[in-house]
C-alpha cells in the first residue's frame, strides 16, 4: 500500500468504479507461522507478510514487503516483490513474477507465465526506478486473467474483468468485460461466475449457471449486477 500511496493509483475509469468501495489495503494478515504451507524450496524473506491457510509451493519467493492475504495459492517459481499486495483467496499459476505496484483485490485469478510491467520505456542504459518511473497496475475483486497474458503497467482492470490467453492489455478494463486479443479488445461480457452474458435488447441478461441478473447501459458500456447497491458499491461478501 505504501507504493500506491507514494506512486499513485492508475487513473479511474469512465465506468463507476471507485477505489472507496474497495476493502483496504492491506488486508489484516498474519507474520509468516504455521498457519500456512511454505514448500521447503520456497524462499519467504524476512519482513514478508502470509495470511492463514495459504499455500506456496516450489521455488517461490516472497520479498520483504510482499503481503499475501488469508487462503492464496502461489503455484510453482512465483516471485512476489516488496510493494505488491495480494486480497484474499488469490490464486497465481505457475511462471509469475509480481513487481512492486500490483494489487490484487480478493478472488483475483492469474493464469500461467502471466506477465506484469512497472515501467513503460525500459533501457538497460538508463536509470528508470522508483517514482516518476514504475506504474501501478490494480486488479479489482474477482478478475481472471488467462495463461500468458501481459499486463502493461499503469492499467486498471474492474471487478470480475476476464482476460483470454495470450491477450496484451494496454488499457482499463470495465466490470465484468470480456476481452482477447493484441492488443486485447472487449469482446463481450461474463458473469461473475465465470459464464458469458448474452444481452437482449432491453439490456438484461442472467448468469446461465447461478441465475443472477445483469442490465448493460450501453451508453456508457457499463454492466451493473444485482449484487450491487443503488451507490455502486458491491453489496456482497
């Protein structure tokens, strides 16, 4: 949290996100203790912070600073810098290194060898660290992001946003946005649960696998779901 207050969080969106309605950050979790599983490979470094029941398997490392929330898994050689914050439940595939900046809200979802920035005009040559050089990148409640993705830094991406594989992302994303491509482009919708939403023309559609209701505002491509409240805010746990 220290990063985003000192660097700035990426600039909000058109759509009605606002940083207030997030929990904060960083999430209430506990010194490294045996209430989670570290395999023996792993290299957790003093000043890092894991939540309970959490799990990081082989190869990984957790910088000083690194804050892991309750219940993440960190697959195979994960590295987690200093100034990066993980939410709750936060599942990393294989293969993702995580660079000072990079929040994830809780259920955040990052697929295999998904790839992070911090600066946008990197040379071996030239000195570019600290501020007024490396960008944050945010990821609101629930995003998915798919294997091999690439994550250009100073985005942010809204709740429950869907990113296909091998996608390059070089712009905000809205809620619940499906996108693909290089760069990658909205290609439709999901739901919450992971399921596309298909619209009829009055702007309602439901979740085929939970039945929850969706309206789309097409004049500000925004999708609001009936978990909301009236302010924007997300209405459930």
């Amino acid at each position: 949290m220290q990063f985003i207050q000192k660097y700035g969080l990426p600039p909000n969106p058109t759509y009605p996100v606002t940083f207030a309605s997030a929990k904060p950050y960083p999430c209430p979790v506990a010194e490294p203790t045996a209430d989670f599983y570290a395999h023996p490979t792993a290299v957790l470094d003093a000043g890092c912070r894991v939540g309970a029941g959490s799990r990081i398997w082989h190869f990984c490392h957790l910088a000083a600073g690194a804050v892991l929330g309750e219940n993440c898994s960190l697959g195979q050689n994960v590295f987690v810098a200093d100034g990066v914050t993980l939410g709750r439940n936060v599942k990393v595939q294989n293969n993702v290194s995580l660079y000072g900046g990079v929040v994830c809200e809780d259920d955040v979802f990052l697929g295999p060898s998904v790839v992070f920035t911090n600066v946008k005009n990197p040379r071996s040559a030239v000195p570019r660290r600290g501020e007024g050089h490396y960008q944050p990148t945010y990821l609101e409640r629930g995003v998915s992001i798919g294997a091999n993705a690439t994550l250009v830094c100073g985005i942010r991406l809204g709740r429950y946003a869907f990113v296909g594989a091998g996608s390059v992302v070089t712009r905000n994303v809205p809620d619940f946005a499906l996108i693909y491509g290089n760069p990658a482009r909205q290609r439709g919708w999901m739901s919450a649960h992971g399921e596309k939403l298909f619209f009829d023309q009055s702007g309602f559609a439901r979740c085929p696998a939970t039945g929850e209701a969706y309206e789309l505002d097409h004049d500000s491509n925004t999708v609001y779901s009936e978990n909301y409240s009236a302010d924007g805010h997300f209405a459930k746990a």
